[in-house]
C-alpha cells in the first residue's frame, strides 16, 4: 500500500491519525472508558479505589492474568454491583 501511496498521502492519514486515531489499542480505550465510567458511577465510600480505562483491558505485549487474579478482579466488581444495588434498595 505504502509503495502505491504518495508522500503527500501518506502526510495526510499520518495527520488524520494524530487528530482522530484508529485500530486496536484506540478501540481498546473506548470500551474501557465506557467500561471506567459504569463500574466507578456504582461506587460507594466503601468501595475500593477509582478504576481506569485501561484496567478493563489487557495490552497485546502484556500476560494473561492467572485465574486467580480474574477471580479476584470478578469479586471486586461484583461486590460493588451489588453494594450499589443495596443502597438504592
């Protein structure tokens, strides 16, 4: 693609890309904003710490979490779900 794209092109998605970026880890980010908001609008004082985007997602060069620590992460959500649920009655 690149040999059949000009140099003035190829200047013009590089410039695209910096205001309005694509692909894997742009996307990544999305959803873990979507994902940051809802978990941390359920918290309460009680509640552990702020969560961030990026903990909803893991980086392609990064391992995999072991089955414990994923267990732990699904307790600590849900604890505050449900947390939630109970204040609102």
């Amino acid at each position: 693609m690149l040999s059949e794209m000009s140099a003035g092109e190829l200047q013009g998605w590089w410039s695209y890309y910096n205001i309005e970026p694509w692909g894997y880890d742009m996307e990544n980010t999305r959803a873990g904003v979507v994902a940051a908001a809802s978990f941390n609008s359920r918290r309460t004082k009680k509640s552990q710490a702020v969560v961030k985007p990026d903990d909803f997602f893991r980086k392609p060069d990064a391992p995999a979490a072991s089955p414990q620590k994923m267990r732990q992460t699904m307790e600590v959500l849900m604890a505050n779900i449900n947390a939630k649920q109970v204040d609102n009655g």
